[in-house]
C-alpha cells in the first residue's frame, strides 16, 4: 500500500538488532551518494569504502549494496569492496568475496545498445550511459525530451523483448529479471543472511521493487528524500541523514 501519510524516521540500528538479526540493503545514487549531473560526477564521503566495510562488519556480513550502476561502474568509485553487492538493477549479484551468485546476467542486444546511442547522437544534452547489462538515457539537462526518451526506450523494449526501467531524470533499457527485488530475495537465500530482517534503503522508483521484496520477507523499507508515492515505512532526509543514521 502506497504511502499516505508522513513518514517518521527509522529506529536506530541497535534498537533494531536487538530484536534479531538484521539485513541491510542499500542502494547508492541519491541513498549513499548526492545524485549528480552526470553519472561520473558523483562525489563520495570520505573512507566510504572502509567504512561500508566496517559496517558490513558490524552486521557479521549481512550488508549489501543494491545498485542500477553495473558492479564493475561500482569498483570504479568504491574499489574492489569487500562487501556484497548487486548491480544492474540486482542483475549481477555478487557475494561479499566477489563469488557471483547465479548465472551471468545477457547483454543487451547489440541493436538495441546502437539504437539508444543514435538516439543519444540525436538529440543534444542527453547523456547516453553503456552499461554492462543495459543502457541509459538520462535527460538531467533537458527534461523536455523526458517523453521522446521514454518513448523511444518502450518502443525498443516491445521490439526486442526488453524492460523499461523509469528512475530520476534517466529511463533505462535492461532485460527481463532485472530488479531489484531479485537481487534481495537471492541474497537472503545465502547463509549469511538468511533468518535476518530485511531492510531496504533507496530513493528512486526501481528501489520500491527492493522495498516491497524486504516487506514479503518480513521486513521494511526506508524511502529517501521526499519522493512521494512509496511502500517505505520510514523516511531519512538526505544521503547525509543515511550516514547519520548507519553511523558511517
């Protein structure tokens, strides 16, 4: 049931853990990170890898980031994190030791990746971002090409068997399977998760997939920002409220 009322923010951690275990997921851009104007102009908090670690940790291994970046978009930002992490949308999913869990994700198909780069081509000021598993469109700094761009990607999702993924100023081409709630249901099959509350933390519209998959396990989802229109229980402000209240 969609948020109707305000939301207050989460117990603290060990509120929580005194009640059992617990199983964080965590997404990244706008949750972990400010979302910036592009995907590469991020800036993280400092030690951010260390201390996801720490928290990871703390949590005897049942902490993982749940992410839209591919895994390897990850590393890029954070190193090779010893943390369990899930990218694509919770396509690729990797333990902790980096061990994938499942089969590797398909690529796209190759027209429909040299599709969205003409598309790009076409159009000034959207930003075409290839990923390992899908591709994106974001239209940060031109929103009146937000229809033409979700028009274009649901076009080439009915004609080569794809999913729309809508997010913040972005839409996106990945292939059925791709969600996040598959990712957290695959997690909490491992044994280090397994018996654990789940809780989700995200921002965005694909996160509500992740929030809703902690809900049928038993858990809870935490919105962020002021997105409204949510399955969440709680609310945190801000990444920065996020660090707070993780403790980071």
């Amino acid at each position: 049931m969609l948020e109707t009322a305000a939301l207050g923010v989460p117990p603290p951690l060990k509120t929580l853990e005194a009640n059992g275990p617990i199983a964080l997921f965590l997404d990244f851009d706008g949750t972990l990170v400010e979302i910036a104007s592009t995907p590469e102009g991020i800036e993280l908090a400092e030690a951010l890898a260390e201390r996801l670690e720490a928290l990871a940790e703390r949590l005897e291994g049942r902490l993982a980031l749940v992410s839209g970046r591919s895994t390897s978009d990850i590393a890029t930002h954070l190193g090779e994190l010893g943390v369990a992490r899930a990218g694509s949308h919770g396509a690729e999913r990797l333990r902790a030791d980096g061990s994938p869990i499942g089969e590797r994700p398909l690529d796209l198909p190759a027209e429909a990746r040299q599709a969205a780069a003409d598309f790009a081509a076409a159009h000034d000021g959207l930003d075409l971002e290839e990923k390992s598993h899908g591709v994106a469109l974001h239209f940060r700094a031109v929103p009146h090409l937000e229809a033409a761009a979700i028009a274009f990607a649901e076009d080439q999702a009915t004609h080569h068997g794809l999913w729309v993924k809508l997010g913040k100023c972005v839409v996106e081409l990945v292939n059925h399977g791709a969600d996040k709630a598959g990712a957290v249901h695959a997690f909490m099959l491992e044994s280090t998760f397994s018996g654990a509350l789940p809780v989700f933390v995200g921002d965005d519209i694909t996160d509500e997939d992740g929030m809703r998959a902690a809900i049928e396990l038993g858990g809870f989802g935490v919105i962020v920002g002021e997105r409204e229109g949510t399955v969440a229980k709680y609310r945190l402000p801000s990444p920065a409220g996020v660090h707070e209240w993780l403790e980071l």
